[in-house]
C-alpha cells in the first residue's frame, strides 16, 4: 500500500496538479463547488417528497392536500432543474475574474447567451392531437442536467471573447467623472453586442439543420454512442458505467443524459422479470435498471463510502466538514454535494476510484446474480432514493440482496481508500500551511 500511495504521489500529484491549474478546468471545477449551496438545499426537499417509504406520498396527500407534493418538489425544480442556467453564469464569473475583468457584467451576458442557444418551441400532445407551443422553456430539460455541457462550452466561449475586446482596448470610454457602474456598463456594450450577435447566428445556423439547436445536436451525439454500448450483457453495463462516470467526472449529470435513451430498453427486462416471478418463474434479466440501482451506493462512484469515510477520518477539516453535509445525502443516493463539493468533477486524482468502483462491483453482483447466489432484480419499481442495504433487500426480495450491498460497501472503500488518503494528506498539509501563515501575519509588537 506505502508504495502504490508513493507512485501516487511521485506520478500522479504532479500531472493533477498541472491538469488543475490550467485556467479552464479550474474555473469549471470551482463553478460546480460554487452551485454546492443549491444541491445541498435541494437534496434536502427531495429527501422529503421522495422519502422511501410504503405510502409517504398518499400521507402528505391526507395530511396536506393534492398540491403539496409539487408544492415541496418546487426548491428541487429551481436548483437541480435550473442548473445549467447557474453553470453558465458562474463559469463565466470564475474565469473572468483570472482575467480581471468585469466579472458580474459577462456572467449575465454568458446566461444570455446560454438562453439565446435554447429552443424556445415544443410540441405538446394533448388528446392525440399535437399543439404547437411558442416562447416557452420547460423546466428541467435543457435549462438543467441535460444541457450542462452547453453551459461550460457558453461560459468558457463568452468570457475569453469579451477578454479579447478588452486586451485589444476596443470598448466605449466614459469621462472620469461619469460612475464606475454607468462606466462599466456602457464599456460593456461592444462586446455584449457582438457576443449576443455571435450567439443568435449560431442559434439561426443550428435551426437550418436537421437537429434544430446546439442543444440537439450535442444529445444526438451523446445518445448515438449510449445506445450502441448499452446491451442485456456484462460488457453493455460496464461500457455504460464507464461512459456515465466519464460524463460525472466531467460535471454533467449523466443520470438525466444517458437514463432517458436506455429506460425503455431497462423498462422492458424490468417487466418481463415481473410477469416471470408473477407467474411463479424465475426472473430472466440481470440487467434492470434496479441492478445499478444497487451499484450506485450513494450516486455515481458507489460514494457513500467516501462520505462516511471523510464524516469519521479525515484530517482535514474542509474534508471532514464535506463528508458530515453529504452523508445524509448519500444515504438516499443523492451525490452532487459530494462530486462538486470534494471536488470529484474534473479532479484527476479521484478518477481512477470513480471508474473502478462501479465496474469492479457490477462484475460482482453479476457474478453473485448469475450464478444464483443473490436472487435477481424482482421488477419491482422503487424510489432512486431508497437507502442502499434496504435497497438491496426490496430489490431482491431477499436478505442476500442486502448483504451483497453491504458486501459491496466494503469493497468500495477498499477502492477508494489510498485515494482519499491521499487526497485528505495533501488538502491537511494545506491547512496546516495557511495556518502557519496566518499566525506569522500578526504582529505582537508594541
């Protein structure tokens, strides 16, 4: 283990720590912390709509009212469904301010323009007939999850155009008598103006092709490679575990990416296992959604580990405090405080665990499934929250389901272990640095 953690630390350590001082990655790395606030508000509202238990919704139903529900899932709606909005903007801020450039004034024009890539029409089928609706945008969709990957490529792309109106002096100069606002916003409209213009060519171009927006395009092509990887075999579920994690590494939620192109081909092996055990057979699939559903401790990375871990033994405070706000979260496998408050997105460090816990624990509980040591999933459709060991046990119908997950756990932290150790060393060797520094910036003399 000492060796493995030294060629860690000779090999690896300085690559990441090159990888994460280039200006991009690291913008994009502190935006994804930066939004930690609203997951963590959301997380929280999500855990009391969807809590996992027999007839939580009828109970809220009886004791609030039919509206309560949507009511509660309206924090939820404005922070993981607006988070590609937030993306744009703090990444736009992030970077600018490595410039030194107006950061607040090319964090609204970067959401500007995020919105001006967006489709602002939808068809909607009511009674069988379809209506078209204009100037709307639907909450979630791409204003969320999904069109996070647009949002870095917008906030990047607005930031280092407006730094080059800047460096090349091309801006409106107010007197200096005029305020330092109506300065910044009047320096501001050259280069807004050519963005916005920028941003609406794009749009136009994009709806002159077979996709209709950037937004299309770029889903098409992430769906196109999911669609070819995902089969009813052991090599279609690792190929999509990696190609999920891929996504989460680099910040976007690949749940809502690539869940929506392969549910209906999870939906049917889910209900072919329910009519076989209905009809008193053994399931035939291995390969339901509720299988990665027991995978995926704690959210993509399997990380309620690392949470618990962190909670009890880091060194660090940052990390312990981290761990503390995102156990609770985990437990009901909701990860996004963890991945972008460690950071685990774009962290090279992190990387290797991420892609190996989930493959090695899918060869696992496949092996354990397929050879009859575990029973497999029963079709039975439950919350994505539902804790994992009970989850286990309701998935399979068995005590073994729970036991395997709780198997699972440990081999996960296994995984993980030399990693966060690592990781836990160098951010506490930080802070004891910066604690240092403070103190020698006092000044006790008279």
């Amino acid at each position: 283990m000492n060796k493995f953690e030294s060629m860690l630390e000779e090999k690896v350590i300085p690559i990441a720590q090159k990888i994460s001082a280039q200006r991009h990655l690291r913008a994009v790395r502190d935006s994804f912390a930066t939004i930690m606030t609203f997951l963590i508000i959301g997380s929280v509202f999500m855990i009391i709509a969807d809590f996992p238990i027999p007839g939580w919704e009828d109970l809220q139903v009886k004791l609030f009212g039919e509206g309560f529900y949507q009511l509660i899932k309206t924090p939820v709606r404005v922070t993981f469904d607006f988070m590609a909005v937030y993306i744009a903007g703090a990444i736009a801020y992030n970077l600018s301010k490595r410039y030194r450039i107006d950061a607040f004034t090319v964090s609204l024009i970067s959401i500007a323009s995020f919105i001006i890539l967006m489709p602002f029409d939808k068809y909607i089928e009511i009674e069988g007939t379809s209506h078209y609706v204009g100037r709307m945008i639907e909450i979630g969709n791409w204003v969320g999850a999904k069109g996070i990957i647009v949002a870095i490529f917008v906030g990047i792309a607005v930031t280092e155009i407006f730094n080059i109106f800047v460096k090349k002096n091309i801006s409106i100069k107010m007197p200096p008598s005029v305020p330092e606002a109506v300065s910044k916003a009047f320096s501001a409209l050259i280069p807004g103006f050519v963005i916005i213009t920028l941003m609406l060519i794009v749009r136009t171009l994009f709806q002159m092709t077979s996709y209709g927006s950037i937004f299309d395009m770029i889903y098409t092509i992430i769906a196109a490679p999911a669609q070819a990887l995902v089969g009813n075999n052991i090599f279609g579920a690792i190929g999509l575990a990696v190609l999920s994690t891929l996504f989460w590494f680099l910040g976007v939620n690949a749940t809502s990416t690539l869940n929506g192109v392969v549910r209906p081909f999870w939906l049917q092996l889910q209900e072919e296992n329910m009519a076989a055990i209905q009809a008193g057979l053994q399931p035939p699939h291995i390969l339901t959604e509720q299988f990665y559903d027991l995978v995926y401790m704690g959210g993509i990375g399997a990380t309620l580990a690392v949470c618990i871990f962190l909670a009890l033994r880091a060194r660090s405070k940052q990390y312990k405090e981290i761990g503390k706000l995102s156990t609770v979260p985990g437990i009901f496998n909701i990860n996004e405080p963890i991945m972008f408050g460690l950071p685990m997105v774009l962290n090279p460090i992190a990387f290797i665990p991420l892609i190996l816990a989930p493959v090695v624990l899918i060869c696992i509980n496949y092996f354990a499934m397929s050879t009859g040591i575990v029973p497999k999933p029963n079709g039975i459709y439950l919350p994505w929250t539902t804790p994992p060991i009970i989850q286990g046990y309701l998935i399979t119908g068995s005590i073994r389901g729970a036991l395997l997950q709780l198997f699972d756990m440990f081999v996960v932290m296994g995984i993980w272990y030399p990693f966060i150790k690592m990781m836990d060393k160098k951010q506490y060797e930080l802070e004891v640095k910066e604690a240092e520094e403070d103190d020698d910036d006092f000044d006790f003399s008279l």
